[in-house]
C-alpha cells in the first residue's frame, strides 16, 4: 500500500505541488527517499526516524520507499520532513490517510518530535488555498499561513503527537490568527538633519515618485543619514503589495514570528555583497537583496566600493522589475521593483572639488573612483543631488527642521494624485510615476510650449539619451503632482532637468 501527502516546492515565489509518496514492503529495513532530494532532504531521514521514536512511535523492520514527484523537479530545504513523517503515520495506519489529502503539509522536525519553523509558509498557504485544500504547518508559521485565506482550515501543531490528537479528537488544535507587526519606536525623523535643504527637497521628490537617487558629497555630510530617513516619509504597502512582498520575505526566511508588517523594507547590503546574494541564486535559489527590497528601498552606501559586476547585475531588474536566474536544471524569476537610493563620495578620499580642501591625488583620484560605476549603470538613476558638507558650526543652535510627518503628508498626497492618474490609464499597474510605461510618458507629462522649447534645448545640450530624456519627463511629472498642478510646466522641468545635470558636475568636480 502506498501513502499520499501532499507538499510543495518552491519556484520563485511560487509554490508547486510535490506528491510524496510512502510505501512500506518487506525487505532489507531502512529509509530511501527518492526524487532528486538534496543534502537536507536526503538527511530527513535521521529527523524523521527520532521524531518518530520520540513520539512513541517504532518503525517496523521493513523497506521504507519515500518517492517525491514528480521526480524531476529538484526539492531543497528542510520542509519535506513533516511531510514524510506523516506519510509514514498513514502507512502504518496511525493517521487517517483520506483526511490527510485534504492538506498541503510543510514543517521541518526535530529530533524531540517538535515542528520547527521553514520559510515559505505563505506562498504555501496560499497555493493550497488555490489548491482548495487546508494546511499544516508549525505552530510558529501558523500566523502568517492565516494570512492566505479566511475560510481555508489551517492545523499549526507544535509536535507530531498535537497532531495525532487531533486527528484522534482528543485535543482539537484552534485556527491560528493572522498577526501584524507594529513595530514598536518609530523611524529616524528628518527633523535630526540641519540644512541640507536641497538634499532634503530631492529625497521628498525621489519618494513622491519613486525615483532611483543617487547623493554624492564629502563625508560627514549626513548622506547616509538622509537615506535612512527615507523609510519614514513613505506611504505604507498597500494590501497587495503586502502579500507580495510577505511572500518574498517567507520564500527568504526574514519574517520574524511570522508575523507580517506593512513598512516598506528598507534594505541596505554592505558593499562586499556578492551577485548572488545582491540580485538571489546561489547553490538554493534564493531570494537576494534586491528582491527582499520589492515595493520598499535598496539602498547602496559608498557606491563605488561595490563591485562593478554586482552592480551591473542591476540593471536588468531596475528596467524590468524581476529578477531572472537561470539555473542549470531549471529558471526561476522573484520580483523586483525596488528604489535604488545610493551614496557616494566625489573620490577615495572624499575631499575632491570641495572648497578649501585639496585631494592629494588630484583629478587622478575622482576619475578612478568614479570609473567604476558604469554609464548604463548612472543612466537608470533619474536624479542626482549634490550633498556639500554642512559645517559644525552651523549645527550649533540650528532650531528643529521640518519633521517628517508633514513631508510624508505632501508625499502622501503626491502618491495619491498618481494613484488615480495610474488607475484610469494603467490599471494594474504600480501606479507610481517611476514605473510609467514608455508609451504613457508623453500622455502624462504633456508639456507646455515654454516647457518644450527647454526640454528641446536641454535634451541637444545634455546629450539625453531615449531613457535620460523619458527619465527627465517622470521626474517633472512628479514635481508637478508635489505642486498640484494639472500640467507640467517649466520650471517642473526644469528642477527636474538639474537633477540630472546635478551628476554631470559630480563628476566635473574632479
Ligand atoms: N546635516 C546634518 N545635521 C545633523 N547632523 C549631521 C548632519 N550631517 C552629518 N551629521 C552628523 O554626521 C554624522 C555622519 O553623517 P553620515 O550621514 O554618516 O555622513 P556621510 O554618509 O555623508 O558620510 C551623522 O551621524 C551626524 O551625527
Ligand atoms: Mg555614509
């Protein structure tokens, strides 16, 4: 007789049913899984056998086939255990199999009999609410599976013996509740950096519209103090954006408690990060940096200390918002749409074009440092500020900048008024100006004569490339909505315009 439970493996952030498949002959005793198991999985078979023994529960001296299908498709991880362990229960009848198949099964055990927490729990879910089924997973993923449907059943047992109880109906596990993060503390606020006015003016921009920054300045002049306030004067994900980005989260392992949050994420990798965990793959595809940071921020300080490599493996997601990894027996695809926020200095040493200081290496020193971000690279980036060194003795009695609360209010407002614009010509679509389609661009940011005659001139001066110059008209587009104003006129372009020069006499200064 054969026992069936069924499982899930993960493509991408999708979830693929996995039949698992326990026969129990006569023959030579022991365990063989079978099915393109890797390392974790084939080791399953310790964990399985104690968990069992600890749950009282004797394996009989007879061959035990454990078949994963379909055969193959690869099945990483450690959440084939559960899975297994109650595939051998039916077999040896202490389960009732037929009330197993209305599950999808997932949990890792340990050698006590406990169900420890996987990742994945969420797409699982909700791919076995498309399934039409309930779920079993641990008790500490039983928060957020409840996420995936209000009327699906989900069993979130602490050990293979709550189970069994409950199976028997001497102790009836209760539905878990799906749990929020409140994050307790707020974020950093604006209001702790003096000065930078026109620093402060770019991030309020960058965030209205979504738009890839990068912030060159001397050290100490409060860059990455900036980005790091970004967080705090954006709007929160918006339902759907939640699950996607919860998903991702869960496929990742980074949901704490599995409980769920409606904060951007904000991600910040050190600049040794390699590709793989920068853009995800690696021996487990996994998840990177740049698809944790979906609907939030990817934030990279000192820029050119990355390698240019990682950083070149960008530029496909910032064009397409996914990420593709092609591995040798099969692809998987996560999403990415993130904001790119960056800091850098002018040059190694930091002191090139500022006043009053002199850069031992000459221009020699900013040329190099620059060189390792590449053209295509800056392209993609629609603006850049200039973040000059505020001077201590301005900090001196400074009286309080504006706080953030009332930047994410204009920002709110900005978002609300593409929202609508986005849900008339693109629904569906992110609704953000960043992410406008090329073929909508001109419709939104029709401009003025005025505004034309500039963007004609700018554009011949500039040398705009086809991206640089649809870049310019979403920046503008962006300006006018934190004006309120119905058209794009001049002087929106114009700020808009000296962003993206803004970088060009970066690079100048050396
Ligand atoms: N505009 C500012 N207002 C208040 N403090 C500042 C400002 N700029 C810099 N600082 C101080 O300098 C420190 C370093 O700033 P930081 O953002 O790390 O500089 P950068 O990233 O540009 O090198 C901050 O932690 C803060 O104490
Ligand atoms: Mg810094």
């Amino acid at each position: 007789m054969v026992a069936h439970v069924t499982t899930v493996a993960f493509q991408g952030i999708e979830a693929v049913p996995v039949d698992v498949q326990v026969q129990i002959a006569p023959g030579f005793p022991g365990i063989v899984i079978v099915g393109l198991p890797d390392k974790a999985v084939a080791e399953s078979r310790e964990r399985v056998r104690a968990a069992l023994h600890a749950s009282g529960l004797a394996l009989p001296p007879k061959r035990i086939v454990v078949n994963l299908a379909p055969a193959d498709l690869p099945k990483e991880g450690s959440h084939y255990d559960l899975p297994i362990a109650l595939g051998l229960m039916a077999g040896l009848g202490v389960l009732p199999g037929e009330q197993l198949a209305d599950f999808v099964v997932l949990g890792e055990l340990a050698l006590d009999g406990t169900v420890a927490p996987v990742a994945g729990v969420l797409p699982a879910a909700i791919g076995a609410n498309a399934m039409g089924r309930g779920l079993i997973c641990p008790a500490a993923c039983g928060p957020e599976a409840a996420w995936a449907g209000g009327d699906m059943e989900i069993l979130a047992p602490r050990s293979l013996i709550a189970l069994a109880n409950h199976f028997k109906g001497t102790q009836v596990l209760t539905r878990p509740e799906p749990a929020l993060r409140r994050d307790a503390g707020g974020l950093a606020d604006l209001a702790d950096i003096r000065g930078q006015e026109s620093a402060r003016r770019g991030l309020e921009i960058a965030a209205a519209g979504g738009h890839n920054l990068l912030m060159a300045g001397p050290p100490g002049a409060g860059k990455s103090m900036l980005a790091s306030r970004l967080p705090s004067i954006l709007p929160p994900l918006a339902p759907k954006e939640l699950l996607e980005v919860s998903m991702i989260a869960s496929i990742g392992g980074e949901l704490s408690g599995g409980k769920l949050t409606d904060r951007r994420p904000f991600r910040a990798p050190h600049h040794s990060a390699s590709m793989a965990a920068m853009v995800g793959g690696g021996l487990r595809a996994r998840p990177g940096e740049a698809s944790l940071a979906h609907h939030g921020v990817l934030f990279l300080d000192e820029l050119p200390e990355f390698t240019p490599q990682v950083l070149d493996s960008l530029r496909q997601p910032l064009e397409a918002g996914e990420v593709v990894i092609a591995r040798a027996n099969h692809r998987v695809s996560y999403p990415a749409r993130f904001q790119l926020v960056a800091a850098m200095n002018p040059c190694r040493c930091g002191m090139a074009g500022e006043p009053g200081q002199s850069c031992a290496r000459g221009p020699r020193c900013a040329a190099d440092y620059q060189a390792r971000l590449s053209g295509p690279f800056l392209d993609r980036i629609d603006m850049r500020i200039e973040v000059p060194a505020v001077a201590a003795t301005d900090l001196i009695g400074a009286s309080a900048s504006e706080a953030s609360v009332t930047v994410a209010g204009r920002v709110a407002v900005a978002r609300a008024i593409q929202a609508e614009r986005f849900l008339a010509l693109a629904p569906g679509s992110s609704g953000i100006n960043a992410h406008c389609a090329t073929s909508l661009i001109e419709t939104i940011a029709a401009l003025d004569p005025a505004g034309e005659r500039l963007l004609h001139d700018a554009a011949t001066a500039l040398k705009l490339s086809a991206r640089g110059y649809h870049r310019v008209l979403k920046v503008a587009r962006t300006i006018a909505d934190l004006d309120g104003a119905e058209t794009v006129g001049r002087i929106h372009l114009a700020e808009a315009l000296s962003y993206r020069v803004g970088g060009e006499r970066i690079l100048a200064a050396a």
